[in-house]
C-alpha cells in the first residue's frame, strides 16, 4: 500500500485528493481576488431603490470632454479587453462549477461508460478533452484518491486531505462498466486499497513547490 504522510509536502509524484481530482475534473482555475470579489458581490441582493425626491433639483451643467489622447485611448482599449476576459473567466469558472460530467454535459461526448464502451475499456484520449486538456475523467476506468473515505464535513474546508484512516479509499469518476448515474463529476465509490480489477485505474498528480533561489540559479545555468 503506498502512503504519503507529508501529504501535499510530497515531492514526487502521487495520488490526487479526492478535492483536487474533482478540481481537476471540473476543469477549475484560480481565480484573481477582483474575480472572487465580484463573485461575492453578484450573490448579495441588490440594494434598496431609494424614493424618488419631490423637490427639484438643479441640474448642473455638464462639463466639456476633452479630446483623449492616442495613450489614453490605447489605455482604454486595453482596460477593456481585460474586463472582458475576466468577465469570460467568471463565466466559464460558474458554468463548470455546475458541469454534471468531466468535460461538459453530454456523456457520449466525454466519457465510455455502459451504454457505449463495448464492454472494455477503451483507449484514452479518442473522447473530447476538457477545456484544461484531461481526457476520461468521467468513465474507462475508476481513478483512486489518497483520501480515506468518510462522510464530508459539515463545515466549508480548503484543501481538505480527507479522513486520518479507514477501512476504504475513494475512488471517482465512475468506468466503462458503470451506468450514467455512476460517470457523474459528483459521484463517489470506495474499495479497499488492495482491490485490483480492470474496472479501476489511476492519476498521478504532483505538488508545485515555489521555487528557491538556488533553483532559480541552476534553471539559469542550463
């Protein structure tokens, strides 16, 4: 049985935890903190309509625009092709969140399951890839994780490592033999580690470490 116990401090490569492969499966980025601010700020209620003022107020006269510059307007431009994509990155973050299979929402399109596999498994990378390039998230083979299987907790984590111990492993994303049901991004199984079938499979994943100055030195070398 392999074991990490530095968990995310392992430097070679290892299994996934069970919230990193959903990540992955979902096609997920990091966002900016601008982008997650005006998430927050799009999930509260708008504000009160305030009541329109009965007495008049004097309209001040608008002052003349000045002529912009070629810089200013370049500046412009680019300001708004910025908020553009990150109009586009919110979106396609949002839209992912709420994916049902591993790279969109057609089974057929994405994943060898029951219905179309032919009873075996298939070989990777004939179904369409997700946007970050991962093929058979959903379906082929079921992918073990590091984590111990337990129910969730109740509380909102970040980067959670699963259960200290157990008796079974997570496994994700369903197989060629599986039914659609069992292909979806949020569907969970479990085995014991030493279970082995042609059902079951697995990828790798390896921690990016920041790199040290000596590194950085060395990169510099080459």
């Amino acid at each position: 049985q392999v074991q990490y116990p530095k968990g995310y401090n392992c430097k070679g490569y290892r299994l996934p935890t069970e919230a990193e492969w959903e990540y992955a499966a979902r096609g997920l980025f990091p966002l900016t903190e601008e982008e997650e601010a005006a998430n927050r700020a799009a999930e509260q209620p708008p504000p009160p309509v305030p009541l329109e003022r009965e007495e008049k107020v004097q309209e001040k006269p608008k002052p003349k625009k000045k002529k912009k510059t070629k810089k200013e307007i370049a500046k412009e431009k680019e300001r708004e092709k910025k908020r553009k994509e990150s109009l586009q990155r919110r979106k396609d973050y949002a839209e992912r969140l709420t994916w049902i299979f591993a790279g969109g929402e057609k089974a057929d399109e994405v994943a060898w399951y029951q219905k179309n596999s032919k009873k075996m498994p298939q070989m990777v990378g004939i179904k369409k890839k997700s946007p970050i390039g991962l093929y058979d998230m959903s379906g082929n083979v079921w992918e073990w994780c590091n984590d111990w299987y337990a129910p969730y907790p109740n509380t909102n984590t970040v980067d959670p490592m699963g259960a200290k111990s157990g008796l079974y492993k997570v496994l994700r994303g369903g197989s060629w033999a599986s039914g659609v049901r069992d292909i979806r991004i949020v569907n969970r199984f479990r085995r014991y580690p030493t279970a082995r079938n042609n059902q079951t499979g697995f990828r790798l994943v390896r921690t990016k470490f920041p790199e040290t100055k000596k590194q950085t030195k060395e990169d510099n070398k080459k």
